[in-house]
C-alpha cells in the first residue's frame, strides 16, 4: 500500500530526470500528497517530460471517473493480468518522482512512518498512467503506483511498499514497447532495506489539509519544535 507521498526537491526535479519539456508552471513542493490530487509525472516521449497527472488510474474504457478513486495502487504481482492495469503496464509506464512514502504501523495506534531512500534526495516510484475522456471530449491524465512486499525495513510497519526502481531502471523502464518478464520482476523486488530508512512523524499527516515540511520532521523533533 502507498497512500500519501512527499515530493519536496521540486527545484531539482528537471536536472534529476533529464526532464527537457518542462511544464509551463512548476508545482509547489508537497509534502502530504493525497490520492485523488494532481502530482508531477515523469514520462518519455522523446525527450522525458514532466505532465501532472490526477493520483487514482482511471482506464480509458472506464464509464465513471470514480473508479480512478479504488486504482491509486497496482500490486506487482498481478499487474500484468488486471485489465485495468495491463495496457498500460504495455505501452503506458511512467515515473512518480518522491523525496518520501508514509506507511502507517497499527501497532503503534496508527503512527504514520516517513521511508526514504537514504542516498538520493529525490528517487523513483513505478508508475503507471492511462488517458480518459470525459463525455465533453476533454483528457484527464491519471496514474497509479505499483507496490511490492515489503522488505526487511518496512514490513515492520506495513507489508507492502512501492516498487522503487534504481537510476539504470528508470531509463528501462521510461524506454517504449513491452519489458522483458525477466527485467520486469527484477524491478519488482523489494528495494535494498539497508539503503533505505524509516522513523515516526507527527500525526498531522492524517489531516489531508496539512501540508507542510514539518510533516517529514521526526515525531521527537516535531514535539520539541512545539515548546518554541
């Protein structure tokens, strides 16, 4: 499960992914970013472009946008035989740029945990993306992100985690046409627990209306910023 993100690094997101067409309007930073909102979306069109895409894959042959609300997640293990899923798993893979997830441990009452990839300030979600008309002809751009179990690190909070790719496998996987299965499920593998890291936030981040870098502070420091 991935259920909010943070994407905090936006100045360096063109340099980061090669990004030559860049949209009109950079987007702010987020640090609590919900399904069903907009976030910047890598994808490959020759060059790479930065396209803001709704959270919530809504498939092209859908009748109701709705659905876009149950598809914010692709589990990996059955991608390739959801027909919402495998089109687009085809012709349709993106990157979902982050500077971290959140997962909450219900051991802990539901206390929201910050991961992140220790040695890469900004790092790559698997993504896919589909494109949906409404019934007055206009295009809405959505995409999903493709989880994984969780590895070593993150099952202590959750058993699931997104599918987060190496800088070789973002160019893999940006490049046109169908992977190789054996690529694919390389890909797919939990990422390396002892690269990544994980600690509690602030409870704030429950509130969809907050939205700032004090949600990614860690929970004792976010106590100890409260008596200032």
């Amino acid at each position: 499960m991935c259920g909010r993100f943070t994407i905090g690094e936006i100045k360096e997101l063109i340099t980061r992914f090669s990004i030559d067409a860049k949209i009109a309007d950079m987007p702010r930073p987020r640090y609590n970013l919900a399904p069903t909102q907009d976030a910047p979306i890598v994808v490959h069109t020759s060059p790479n472009r930065l396209v803001m895409m709704r959270w919530g894959l809504i498939p092209f042959w859908a009748k109701d946008p709705r659905i876009g609300s149950r598809m914010i997640n692709a589990r990996a293990e059955s991608v390739a035989q959801r027909p919402a899923f495998r089109v687009s798993l085809k012709e349709r893979r993106c990157l979902v740029p982050t500077t971290g997830f959140y997962e909450w441990k219900a051991a802990d009452g539901k206390t929201p945990y910050l991961a992140r990839v220790k040695d890469d300030n900004l790092f790559a979600m698997a993504g896919l993306y589909d494109r949906w008309k409404d019934p007055s002809g206009a295009e809405v751009l959505s995409f999903a992100i493709i989880t994984t179990a969780a590895n070593e690190l993150m099952s202590s909070i959750h058993d699931r985690m997104p599918v987060i790719l190496s800088r070789e496998d973002e160019v893999k996987w940006l490049s046109p046409g169908p992977l190789d299965d054996g690529d694919r499920e390389r890909m797919f593998l939990p990422y390396p627990p002892g690269r990544m890291e994980a600690y509690p936030v602030s409870k704030m981040v429950n509130d969809i209306s907050k939205d700032s870098a004090e949600l990614v502070r860690p929970l004792s420091q976010a106590r100890s910023a409260q008596w200032f």
